[in-house]
C-alpha cells in the first residue's frame, strides 16, 4: 500500500492520501482547514496537478512490483492429487 503527500490549496498543510484513492472524480476533507480538495486530473492547482501525478506513478510501481512478484511465483507446480491416489501410491511402494 503505497501513500502519496497532498498539500492543501487553502492552508497549505501536507498530509498523506493512499495512492489508489487519488484518482478522477475523488473528493477529500483537509484534516487542518476542512477545505474539500476535489482531485481531477485536468486540475489547474499546482498543488493537486502535483499530488494526482505523485499518485499516478506509485500506483504504477506498485502494479509493477506485484507483476514482479506474480511471475517470480508462477513455477510449474505438481499437478494436485487426492488422497485416495496418495494411498494407493504408498501401497504399490510398500509392495515393490
């Protein structure tokens, strides 16, 4: 989970949002002032422009680490048995 700084454009405080919130269209209470912050990407507030490209690109890397990890651990697997050939298995072992 990744976190992204905001500066509000009225009182100028810095908290943090999760990257996967910031996105078109989402709205946010400033915790110093309780100005809404309305997040769009065709904002022409440097703070907000700054915050939605922030957002953008970690959630970018995050996509990308989780790919990472998906295909390191996508090794062949043995195919799934059920019990009841685990048994016979062991016997025709035994018998030999």
């Amino acid at each position: 989970m990744s976190f992204v700084q905001v500066q509000c454009t009225r009182c100028k405080t810095m908290f943090r949002d999760r990257a996967g919130r910031l996105q078109d269209g989402y709205s946010r209470q400033c915790p110093g002032c309780e100005v809404v912050l309305f997040f769009a990407e065709d904002s022409q507030h440097p703070f907000i422009k700054r915050a939605m490209r922030n957002a953008r690109k970690a959630r970018k890397e995050q996509y990308e680490a989780d790919a990472a990890r998906r295909s390191a651990s996508s090794e062949p697997r043995a195919a799934p048995r059920s019990r009841s050939s685990i048994g016979r298995t062991r016997v025709q072992e035994r018998s030999d």
